[in-house]
C-alpha cells in the first residue's frame, strides 16, 4: 500500500499531479489506477474490511495492498474477540491487521468499542455499576494498545432502534446504564487516545429516516455540550430492498453540517452488472460532493468472503477479477483503469460527477439543481439523468437540454458542454409535486 499522495488535501494532490505530468514523460506513473490512489486525488482515503484469517492468500493480499489505503479489522476488534473473558485482553488477529495495514502506509479504522452484538455472555451478566466500570475498561484495554495507530474509532456502534420509533435499541448498555451510556464511551474514548477520530457508527441511517433523524439529534445534542464525537460512519449495506437512498447525498450533508466528518464505512451493494456498477457510482459520487465526507470503505475485498457472497456486493468477484462495479468507482474518483492499454492516449480517464441540491421550495414545487464537475481530464460533452418520483412532473429545464423516457429525464448540455478538468457547470429544473416533495434520483453522469 505505497500511496504518497494519501494525505494530501484534494487541491494539493491535484497540483502534484499536473505538476509531475508536466516534468515527466511517465505521465502512467502518476495515473491514479487504483482505487486508493484515485481516491487520494480527491482528498479522501479508500479502504476495505480485512479479515486477518486470509492475509495468508496471495491473491487477497495482493489486491489488499495495490487497491486500499485504509483497512477495517471485520471482526477481530470486537469485544467477543478481545476481551473473552473479563479483564483478559486477546490482540493477536487485530495486530495481524494492524501491523500488515501499517506497514504499508494504511491507516486503520477501529471496529467496534461498544456494541450489542458479538458481546461474550459475561458482559451481559454484569449490574449497573459493574457493566459501566467493565465499558470504560475495555474502551481503554483498546485504545491504549493501539494509541496512535487508529485513524478512527467506531465508539459506539448500532445503538438505535430501526423503524420508525427512533429509539435506543435494547442491550445490556442501554438497559442498564440509560441513554448516558453513548456519552460516557466516548468521553472515556476521548481520554484514552486524543488523536484518534471518534465516530458513531450505524446502518440504515443512509438516507432521511426515523433512525437517521435520532442519530442526528443525539449528535447535535453532544456538539452543543461539548461531548467529543468527531464523526458519523454511514455503513451504507444496499440491496434491491433497500436501495441507495435518494436523499443519500443530502442526509451525508445535514450530518456534515453539524461540524463532524463523515465516512462511508462498510459499504456493499447486492446486485451485478451495471445495475450494481450504478448504484457503487451514485454512492462515491455522493461523498466526492460532500467536503466533509472522508473517505469510503467497502465491507470486504472480494466476493467470496462477504458476509452476504450470494448477493456479489463487493468490486471484485471471486477470482478477484475487476467487476464493472470496480470500473464505475475508480472511474467516479476521477481515476483510470490501465493507462497504457492499446488505444489509451495514455491521459486520464474522461470522467464527471453529477451532485444534486434543492435551491427552493414551495407547497406545490420545488427547484431541483445538478452541478456536473468534470474529474481530472477535460470534458467536451456530458449527459446526467434525473428521475423524479411518480406523482411529480418537470415543469421546465434551464441550462440543460432534456430528453424524457418515462419517469427518466436525460439532460445533455445547452451551450455548457466544455467544462476544463476539475471545473463544474449546473442545470435546474422545476418539478411540480402533485402531493409529494420526495427528492429525486440523479443518475452517474457520462462525460465525453
Ligand atoms: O453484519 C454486517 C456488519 C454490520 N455492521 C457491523 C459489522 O461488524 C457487521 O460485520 C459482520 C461481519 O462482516 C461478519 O463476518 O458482523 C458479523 C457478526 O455480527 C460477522 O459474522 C460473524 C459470524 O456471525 C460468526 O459466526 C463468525 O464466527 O463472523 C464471525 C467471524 O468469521
């Protein structure tokens, strides 16, 4: 995992790269052809859970090195495997880890301190004053052997109920110690390693919901009183059932907003082909618009060892061919895949992304706006689709030429076609409700 631009801030990393371009002839050698470094382009990091059972195969290892600047330990820092016993701490499968992700210049993202799964019985025995002395034990057993080595620590994980009650969920933390539980992790979290980022973590928080709106309430509530929460990871585990939300971007914004990062932290879409590819693309494209969205990391390297392998949700299959998926990632991160190959002029890849914002609303409409920015090649034409949710209709277009299909509305440019590298141009619309203001869909944007 050699990535030199890793750290960099995007504008920083952007300059390095035209500035190596222009003073070497090897324009491939600064081709950001992986996911990592196509990612460190953009300022954000690319990581993946590492299981450390197959750090022993060739294949897995390798594409783990090449592809992933960030590594999540998949089970190996939960508290079943750490603390089976009380006050016996066992590392050995989290340093395997650790130490393979840091040897190569990856950062690590702890995985999980305070969870209700995964939990030995003897925790959930414990009274009050026990289970609150044994949480702040383990955070600490924790984050004192790995002090300086974690990019980010998911301090609490899955506290709140899903549905629509927006409640804590049920556990032996929450039962017992009462909704202070959160607080008081990451408090202790903030004492034992201060320079470790501490987010809260959940699934089915992705879009505008129940269980998003009480997670974000209870961030707004430790920002105003000064609790140290520094980020909010979105897991972001997609299906047919439960596919990218339309407000995806939007919900990733309003968490942003609240002054604390935000990270993609166990992404997997079920699906194959380009359906699959799709929805990977609308989801890298979701970070790049959002500043404070971090980095993406994927629940797992390769198909195989997913812990859903029927539903193929990961970049690559399990041969650890590159999926179509893998190609519509690297490709939104402005990257591109095998810079000398026959016919490749040898530039970047031509590339856009498509982010979308409500500029106004009334009771019976609202103003949709895209802004389409070009990635690191420049772009001489572009087209983005927009589908609004049945009852609404489009009303008018501006700054954009559309074409219908059904609910889908093609836009291609007016007289906005030419965009430089790394320049944005927007389109609008104007939907009429019909009784509903549910966002839209913007599709991955195709540039030319
Ligand atoms: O369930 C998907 C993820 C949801 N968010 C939190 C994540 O920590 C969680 O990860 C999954 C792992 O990917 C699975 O690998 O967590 C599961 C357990 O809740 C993990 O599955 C467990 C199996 O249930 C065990 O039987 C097995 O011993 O993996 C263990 C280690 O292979």
């Amino acid at each position: 995992m050699t990535m030199p631009l890793r750290r960099l801030p995007r504008t920083a990393a952007a300059t390095l790269v035209t500035l190596a371009a222009l003073t070497t002839a090897a324009h491939s050698a600064v081709a950001a052809d992986t996911l990592g470094s196509a990612a460190a382009g953009q300022g954000r990091y690319f990581g993946t859970a590492v299981a450390a059972n197959h750090l022993g195969e060739a294949d897995y290892t390798a594409t783990l090195d090449r592809e992933f600047t960030s590594a999540t330990p998949e089970n190996e820092m939960k508290w079943d495997a750490t603390e089976p016993g009380r006050g016996t701490f066992t590392f050995g499968a989290a340093d395997r880890v650790v130490d393979h992700a840091r040897s190569r210049g990856a950062d690590v993202r702890g995985h999980t301190l305070v969870w209700h799964s995964q939990l030995p019985s003897w925790v959930g025995a414990l009274g009050a004053p026990d289970l609150r002395a044994a949480m702040n034990t383990h955070i600490n057993g924790l984050m004192g052997h790995y002090k300086g080595q974690i990019h980010s620590w998911d301090v609490v994980n899955e506290a709140f109920q899903d549905g629509g009650s927006g409640a804590r969920r049920s556990s032996p933390f929450q039962d017992r110690l009462g909704d202070g539980f959160i607080e008081e992790a990451f408090r202790t979290a903030r004492a034992a390693d201060p320079a470790a980022k501490l987010c809260y973590n959940d699934y089915n928080t992705d879009g505008v919901n129940a269980k998003s709106n009480a997670v974000h309430a209870m961030v707004k509530d430790f920002k105003s009183r000064g609790v140290p929460i520094d980020c909010v990871g979105f897991q972001s585990h997609f299906n047919s059932a439960s596919p990218v939300p339309a407000d995806y971007r939007q919900n990733l914004q309003r968490f942003a907003d609240l002054g604390v990062d935000v990270q993609i932290t166990e992404l997997d879409i079920e699906g194959s082909g380009s359906a699959q590819a799709a929805a990977y693309t609308r989801v890298v494209e979701a970070c790049l618009a959002v500043a404070r969205c971090t980095g993406i990391t994927v629940w797992g390297v390769t198909d195989k060892y997913s812990w859903r392998s029927g539903g193929t949700p990961l970049l690559f299959d399990g041969d650890y061919r590159k999926k179509p998926a893998y190609d519509a990632v690297l490709a939104a991160l402005g990257g591109s895949g095998d810079p000398d190959g026959p016919g490749d002029p040898g530039g970047p890849a031509v590339t856009c992304t498509a982010a979308y914002t409500r500029t106004a609303d009334w009771s019976s409409g609202y103003n949709g706006q895209v802004t389409i920015t070009a990635g690191a090649a420049p772009v001489s034409s572009w087209t983005a689709t927009v589908t609004v949710p049945a009852p609404q209709s489009v009303s008018s277009v501006w700054n954009g030429t559309p074409s219908r299909a059904g609910d889908v509305m093609t836009v291609r440019p007016s007289w906005n076609g030419t965009l430089a590298a790394g320049t944005s141009t927007t389109f609008g619309f104007t939907v009429v409700k019909n009784g509903s203001s549910a966002a839209p869909t913007v599709g991955g944007c195709t540039a030319s």
